[in-house]
C-alpha cells in the first residue's frame, strides 16, 4: 500500500466541471468568436499572399527601405539585404514569408495592446500589483496549456496560433512599457507639471518619449519571442518555417530541419537588427535633446 499526499478536495470533479464549462463556451459561442475573428485572418492571409506573391527583390528592397527608416545607417541595410539573400538561397523563401505574415500580426497586435497595459500599470500600483503575478503565470506556463483552449474555440489553423503567440509574446513589452515610463526622471516630470502640462500631455510629451528605449527593447523581446513560437504554432496549422522543422522531426530528415531552423535564426537576426537600430536612433535623439 503506497502513501501520498491526502486528497483535499475532489480534482477529478473540478476537472469535470471546467471542461463541462468550456464546452458549452465553445458550444454557444465558438461560430460568434469565428467570425469576430475572421477579419484577422483574412489580414494574416492577405499579407502572406502579398509578401509571396511580391518577387524576391522587391520584399528585399521593402525590408531594406524599413532597416534604414529605422536606423538611418548602411551597415544595416545592407546586412538585411544579405540575410534575406541568403535565406532566399536556403530554398524556404515562401515558408520564410509565411513565418514573416504571422509573426508580424502577433507583434503588431502585442504591441497595440501591450503599450497601453504597460501605461495603466505604470500610473495605478495596485494594477500593477495585480498585473505581475498573471505575467508571469503567462511567461511559465507551458505553451501547450494555451494551445488546448484556442484550438478547440477556433479549430487548428492560423488564428489559434495567432492568440497563444500573443499569450505567450507580450508580457515583456507589457513589463518594460511600465519600467520605462517609472523610471523617467520625477525632476524633468515635475518641470513640465510646473510648466502647466496635463496629466496627459506630461505622459506623451515627456514621459513615453524619454522610456521609449526601454519600451524598444520590451518590442524587440516580444518579436523575438513571437518569432520563438513558430515551431509549436505549425503544429496546429500555421504553417511556415516551423511546419518544415516538425517534417523534418516527423521524417527524421536533419537535413530540413537544420535549413529550417537557420531560416528562423535568420529572420530573427534580421528583425533584431530593425529594431535595435531603431532603438539606438531614438536613444542618440534623446541624448542630443538632453545636450
């Protein structure tokens, strides 16, 4: 007879009643989601479609054209320009495209709805102290756990990816929007409230300009994060690189699974270098402000 530890409460009937509860969630509301979420797919889609269709010279040029609006440097550019060379010259350009498409949605989507967290959690302590413990249940959790829930609302496919990518992606640039902005200088705050500034413009005016290097970073850490998920997220239908790294495990072929996973590492070079020169331009506009 073994010993264990004793049965408090009854987890069996708990775990009964919360998959009787989501599947009537999924019942009553599944098709309502499908729809509200259509017009997501359909951008998803769209760009992916755009971004192969496009030749090879022109999405090049589009990055580059973005590397230099970033950083307003050569050196970028041009180690942008031979990243995605390369990655054409690997053979997964369309697959790379698709990586691309859903990455993007993720980050923009993160960001858009991080920022703002990030600005509410900075102003109010008692947000941010319920705040914190729910990021970083969302940062340990295993990414599977999200999976579950997603795919059976929406079924495999893009969209389930998309929201368990951004689960998972922002809670840095949620972190780092607050810090930014508590850790601007109360002096220079205290200098635009003299100077009459509301509430609203000392936030926009002063505080989001001088965080937003720290903010760059939470961005740059929610890409590469989101870029970290296309792997699991092939495994529900998404597609891209991440599906040509689970043929390659499924078929044992290292062969696609390293081409692959070089893809990946590429392209998260190459958008680590778009942000990190965007980074450095406004730190370096900053510092001659403050001259």
């Amino acid at each position: 007879m073994t010993s264990g530890f004793p049965e408090l409460w009854d987890t069996r009937s708990f775990g009964r009643a919360l998959d009787s509860a989501f599947n009537s969630v999924v019942a009553n509301w599944g098709e309502t989601l499908e729809m509200v979420f259509m017009p997501v797919l359909r951008g998803i889609t769209g760009l992916e479609r755009g971004l192969q269709f496009l030749p090879w010279w022109v999405v090049v040029a589009l990055f580059c054209a973005a590397t230099w609006a970033a950083g307003r440097k050569v050196l970028p550019v041009v180690l942008v320009a031979a990243l995605l060379v390369l990655l054409g010259l690997l053979g997964v350009w369309n697959e790379a495209m698709a990586t691309v498409a859903l990455m993007l949605a993720a980050t923009i989507l993160s960001v858009v709805i991080g920022v703002p967290l990030g600005i509410v959690m900075s102003r109010s302590d008692r947000m941010r102290g319920g705040m914190l413990p729910v990021l970083d249940i969302m940062q340990t959790m295993p990414i599977f756990v999200y999976l579950i829930p997603f795919v059976m609302l929406f079924g495999p496919g893009k969209i389930p990816a998309l929201l368990a990518t951004i689960v998972f992606a922002i809670p840095p640039v949620i972190r780092l929007t607050d810090l930014g902005i508590r850790q601007v200088d109360p002096e220079i705050v205290e200098a635009s409230r003299s100077f009459g500034a509301s509430p609203r413009q000392q936030l926009w005016t002063v505080q989001v300009p001088l965080a937003m290097p720290t903010i760059m970073a939470g961005i740059n850490q929610t890409t590469m994060m989101a870029l970290s998920m296309v792997v699991i997220a092939s495994m529900i239908g998404a597609g891209g690189l991440g599906y040509q790294v689970l043929q390659g495990i499924q078929r044992l072929e290292v062969s696609r699974g390293l081409i692959a996973g070089l893809g990946i590492v590429l392209l998260a070079i190459i958008f680590d270098r778009i942000a990190q020169s965007y980074g450095r331009r406004v730190q370096a506009n900053l510092h001659r402000e403050g001259n």
